[in-house]
C-alpha cells in the first residue's frame, strides 16, 4: 500500500473508533474528559517537540498577537467540538455523530463559497442541495433539526476553515492551541481535584489510564492525518475521509444497538448520495486536471 493511504487511512481508523475510548471513561462528566484531553495532549506534544528540538516558531508566535488570537478562536472551535462529540457518544447518540462528519465535507464547500468567495461546480452544488434536502427530511421525520450533526460539522467545518488559513503545521498547531486552553482547563482540573470532585480525586486507576492515554490519541490520528495528506492527492484523501464516521455508524447500530429506523435510512441515504457525487466529481475533475498538466 502506498504509504501516504496507510497513514491516512490509519489516522481516519482511529478517529472511528473513537466511541470505543469515550465509552470507557462514561462515568467521567464530558467538560472534564475534554479538559483531560486537552491537558494531556499538551503533555504529549510539548514531549514530542522536546524530541524533535521544534520550539523556534513558539518564539515567533508570541509575538504576533493577531496569530495568538486567531489560534484562540480555533482552540475553542475544537474544544467546542470535542465536547459536543463526547457528550453525543455518551448520551446514545453515537449515529447523529456520524451523521455530522458525514456531511462535514459539503459544509467546507458552502463555507469556501461564503467565506474563502470559492466558486464550487455545479455538480458539488447538486451534491449540498441533496444533502439539505437529506437533513431536510431527517427534521420532518424526528420533528426537530439533527442539531448534534449540525453542531458537530459546523464547528468542525469553522475549525477546518481556520487551520486551512494559519501559519503552522498540524503538531506545531495543535501544541499552540492545546498552551492556549492550558491557562483554563490546568486551574479547573486543579481545582476540582482539590474539592474532590474530579476524576483524579474519584476515579479507579484504570479511569485515571484511559483520561491520561487522552493525550497520544489525540495527537496520533491527527499527526497520522497530516503525514498522509502531504503524500496523496486531495481526491484520495476525500474518499477516504469518510472511514471515520462510516465506523462510527457501524458501532452505533451493530455495537450499541441504537435505534434507526427506515425513515431515519431515507434521510442516511440521500446525505450518502450526495457524497457519492461529491466524491465522484472531485475524483473526475483532479483525474482531468492531472491529465491536463501532463499534457
């Protein structure tokens, strides 16, 4: 296998096993796991950047102070997100978690549209108008918007957004935003701790594992992820995007037994066709534009 594919492929197989993690620490509230997420993958980062001797853009972002802010918003976008998904996950709602990063990609194209001024095809616009028209149908089914999916890929679709613009790399990224959370979810954890009312304070040892492992499987996937990306083409890299929450799905209906029903399917369904001609078109047009340069 290419290496770039195993390393994506790897990178998306990890993030839909994710359920399988959230599961173990259910006991533990969802701010409080996100906050041990945070923390620990600080920890693990900043080792890491010790290893690599990667600490001379920290010094440059300092002093920029529109970077600072901006890695800020972005921090609270993915923490925003963390929380949402761990809450979903322990709560039942494992299948409407998918569901959100099932449609993340139709959403990059309507915020590239909105934001970046993108001008998408017309086939990537058909795609979005069946996907609307597939959460169109889940509202009229369950009588209220699919808000947990619509949380989840707006707030990633944002973040996505905002890291598709910044200056640095997926580790040296990820270790700014997890510093810039630091100075709120260290005193937290500290001072839950300390009234004995946290995890620490509680937990079993093997709770106290599973929260402190939050950091290498937060850091991972997303280092697997950005190793891939820089060695296979953007068509490849969407098809294979969707491994992740179609594990998710999986785990919902087959492991814990959610409820999806046939209505629930039609409105799966079309958000999977839009997909499908969204994946298919991007395929065709880099496959075209490839053999355009060539000649």
């Amino acid at each position: 296998m290419h290496p770039g594919i195993a390393y994506a492929a790897l990178s998306y197989v990890l993030w839909g096993l994710f359920p399988l993690y959230f599961k173990q620490v259910a006991g533990v509230p969802p701010l409080e796991i996100v906050l041990h997420r945070s923390v620990w993958s600080l920890v693990f980062l900043l080792a890491l950047l010790t290893v690599l001797r990667r600490f001379a853009w920290l010094r440059d972002a300092a002093r920029e102070p529109r970077r600072l802010a901006g890695f800020a918003l972005s921090a609270l976008l993915l923490s925003g997100n963390w929380l949402m998904y761990v809450w979903a996950v322990n709560n039942g709602r494992v299948i409407d978690a998918s569901l959100g990063y099932f449609i993340n990609p139709l959403v990059y194209v309507l915020l590239g549209y909105l934001v970046l001024h993108e001008r998408p095809r017309r086939v990537q616009w058909l795609a979005v108008a069946i996907a609307a028209l597939g959460v169109l149908w889940l509202t009229v089914q369950a009588r209220q918007l699919p808000w947990i999916a619509l949380v989840l890929a707006g707030s990633f679709g944002l973040y996505g957004l905002m890291r598709k613009t910044a200056s640095l790399g997926a580790l040296e990224g990820l270790a700014l935003e997890t510093l810039l959370l630091a100075p709120l979810a260290v005193p937290l954890l500290a001072v839950w701790t300390w009234q004995d009312h946290s995890a620490l304070a509680q937990g079993d040892t093997g709770t106290i594992a599973w929260l402190l492992l939050a950091g290498p499987l937060t850091a991972v996937p997303l280092l697997l992820f950005a190793a891939g990306a820089r060695r296979i083409t953007l068509a490849t890299l969407g098809v294979l995007q969707y491994i992740g929450p179609t594990l998710q799905f999986a785990l919902g209906v087959w492991l814990y037994h959610e409820p999806f029903d046939q209505s629930r399917f039609a409105g799966f369904a079309l958000i999977w066709l839009a997909l499908l001609v969204y994946s298919g078109e991007s395929w065709w047009f880099m496959r075209r534009r490839a053999a355009a340069v060539a000649n």
